[in-house]
C-alpha cells in the first residue's frame, strides 16, 4: 500500500530498521489502534491478515453501517495501519489494556527525561 510513497523517503533508516527487526515489539498506542482492536474485537493483539480481512469488509460499508464515533475514518485509519504494516514487515501490533495514549508513551520513555 506505502511501499514507495513519497513521504517515507526521509523516514530514518535506523528507525525502519528497528521496526523491521524480528526482535521488535510493536506497541499500538493511542485511539487509532484502539479503535482498530475494537473494530477486530482483538484479545490482546492484532496481526496483518485480520486486519486486511476487515478492511475488505468495510470498504464495502457506508459511514451509517460502521456506525459510532468515528466511523467516518474507521477505513482510513485501517489503510494507513496495514499500510504501515506492510512497509515495515510488521506482522503483529500489541494492544496494552486500558487506555494507553502518546502521552502514556513519553512519560515512560527514559530519553524525554535526561538532564
């Protein structure tokens, strides 16, 4: 889907490399990959072949049809996850329980905190 999309040509290659990486966990944080969980009913996680099943149901659907808050981006942010996904080879997206946002992340992540 963002194979060669114009807008990651400036992506970091040590960041895209990590992403990439087998070791790597990926953590989706913040309502976008919330919804996608709800939207999945996920237990936990959420991997490339589920989300590509759901979107091809939704693409089919009207905004009326999905229904709730932000139905009106429900296929879209669908798109940019597996697209995102797929460029990096990222096969599983963890889902931490509660409501984890960006904030949550910079709080815990030590660098922000350096003296």
């Amino acid at each position: 889907l963002v194979k060669n999309h114009e807008a990651l040509k400036d992506f970091p290659k040590e960041l895209a490399s990590r992403l990439s990486g087998k070791a790597s966990a990926i953590v989706g944080i913040g309502g976008v990959h919330r919804s996608i969980g709800e939207r999945l009913k996920a237990d936990g996680s959420f991997n490339q072949r589920a989300l590509t099943q759901q979107l091809d149901r939704d693409v089919e659907l009207t905004d009326s049809d999905i229904g709730g808050k932000y139905a009106d981006t429900t296929v879209s942010n669908e798109l940019l996850v597996l697209g995102l996904m797929e460029r990096f080879k990222i096969e599983q997206v963890l889902l931490p329980k509660g409501s984890v946002t960006n904030s949550d992340a910079v709080l815990v992540t030590p660098s922000y905190w350096k003296e």
